[in-house]
C-alpha cells in the first residue's frame, strides 16, 4: 500500500489517500491490549479473515514489537483508544496507518466494533481510503539547561500537582514571550485527538480531529477569568512551574515523564510525525461524539448524519 502523496513531516490534518501500490496485498501489523482476555479471542476470530487477504508480519499482545526493524503498511489495533496511544507511542516517528477495532469500552479512536471490521475488511484491502494525519505533540524536559527527557504524545502534555496538593505557578510561554502566569491545580496541553480527553473532563472544548490546534486548559484556576485557550498547532510553547511540589510531575498520556524540580521547563510543541489513522466510510466526528458521548434528540431516522 501506498500514500498518493507523500506525508507531511508536520501535522496538518491533512487527508490523503491509502491506495495499492505495487504489492498485491498489504503487509499489516496486528497490535493487542495483553492481559485482555477479549482482545486474544477477537484475535483468534479475525486472524483467518485478515490473514485470508493481507500478509501478516508482525502479531504483538505486548506492545514490544521495534517498528524500526519492520516495513507494514497498515496497523491493526484492538483494544480501546488507551491500546491505540500505546500503539501511537511504540511507533514513534514511524507512525503507519491504524485502522482500530473497539474491544474495549468508550472507543472515540477505535471506532469500528468486530462484527463492523469483517464487514469493512476486504473493502479496505483494495484501497481506496482516505488516512487523515493527526497532531501529535513532542514535549522535552529540560533541567539545567540540558534535555533529560523527550516523549511523544497523541492525547495531551499536562503538569500535574500532588501531596500536599497545594496550588501551583505555572508560567506560560509562547513562541519565546511570556504569555501568562496561571494558578491552578495543574495545566493541560491537548491536541484535538486528545480534546475528547482529560482536557473535556477539565472543562476545555472539543477540537475536530484534524484540526491543525492545541488546546491549553487550566486545572481548576485560582481565577475564573483563566479559560480554556485554543492556538495554532505551530505555536511553540514553554512551562515552567515555579515552585512545584514533591510529586509534582509532567505526565504524556496519562503516563508520568517525570518528577519536576525547581527551574525545571518542560518545552512543548507539534511533533515531526503524525499520527495517521484510516478513515473509513460511514464514521465521522459528529457521529462519534453523538454516540459516544450520548448527546440527545431524536437522531433514530436522520441516517445521513
């Protein structure tokens, strides 16, 4: 398989198109929440199926796979949207089509349910789909003017306090100028994919995935006149958190980078790779948030939506 055009180094929620190149099937990767019991006996249930029209060559329950030793064209993911960011995080720069299948429970990323990728896969094997390139986010932290740590992130960057939980100073910096000092229990940098994440639960909006954005929310401010800011994807941002606590730490995906020390800053900006997901017919983002979210009204007969 192969991309009309070739990917953006940045991403721009740009959409291209997933097409059969030379090959006459694609090569795919199979990725699996392990420890999932569900997860394994969809496996044995969609293996024969994928198998029957694409090359299998890589099969990982364990998130362990080195993308770098491997060429696939697609990666098959099931689980839930916590085993795609996995699946997003072990790629690294090597992002490659992720076509989800919801084994889990909410599902905005993994959208299709088993019986509905049987159903799509062999539409999918003769191309002819779109792949839309999400924003992800690169973060390093730098302590004493050196980078002790680099993490990529699809969901959102977010500096979190701990005991004693006292409210903390964060500076805010964009493209180099000061741009606020915030008080509040914590800040979240989120991109649009990550905009249905901790952000919403925080009170920040919702982006449209393929926005080319980030999302800057608070966590509980000191001063209700600090709201939820929404800036350009290619905005270079800095934080600085003045004098955090003990455990206060800055965290990629719901995982702890690390603890932050005094005159730590911690730089955030558009990753050089996108994360690329297949879109397939029939899904859209009103449609999943309507869903998902059990937004109400009477939506039973309008099938067009």
């Amino acid at each position: 398989m192969s991309q009309s055009n070739d990917p953006p180094s940045p991403s721009r929620g740009r959409t291209s198109r997933w097409i059969l190149g030379e090959r006459e099937v694609p090569r795919v990767a199979i990725l699996g929440a392990p420890n999932r019991d569900r997860v394994r006996s969809e496996l044995e249930r969609l293996r024969p199926v994928i198998a029957a029209t694409a090359d299998i060559v890589v099969e990982d329950l364990d998130f362990a796979h080195d993308f770098e030793s491997t060429d696939q064209d697609l990666v098959i993911v099931l689980g839930g949207d916590g085993s795609i960011l996995q699946a997003a995080r072990q790629m690294g720069e090597k992002q490659t089509p992720v076509l989800g299948v919801n084994c889990g429970n909410l599902g905005f990323l993994a959208a299709l349910s088993p019986d509905d990728f049987i159903n799509t896969w062999p539409d999918v094997c003769c191309g002819g789909f779109d792949v839309i390139d999400h924003l992800m986010l690169d973060a390093r932290l730098i302590r004493s003017g050196k980078e002790i740590r680099k993490q990529l992130a699809l969901n959102e960057i977010a500096i979190l306090g701990g005991p004693p939980y006292t409210i903390l100073d964060i500076d805010l910096y964009a493209d180099g100028h000061l741009a606020t000092r915030y008080r509040c229990d914590g800040l979240i940098i989120a991109t649009p994919v990550g905009s249905t994440a901790h952000n919403l639960s925080a009170g920040g909006p919702i982006l449209r995935r393929n926005l080319d954005a980030m999302v800057i929310s608070p966590i509980s401010p000191h001063t209700l006149t600090y709201r939820p800011l929404v800036d350009s994807g290619e905005t270079r941002l800095e934080l600085e958190v003045m004098h955090p606590q003990e455990s206060t730490s800055v965290v990629a995906d719901g995982r702890i980078i690390d603890s932050l020390q005094a005159g730590d800053r911690i730089k955030v900006q558009r990753a050089p790779s996108s994360f690329r997901m297949l879109s397939v017919p029939g899904q859209n983002d009103y449609r999943t948030l309507r869903d998902k979210l059990g937004w109400g009204g009477s939506v039973a007969a309008k099938n067009h939506v």
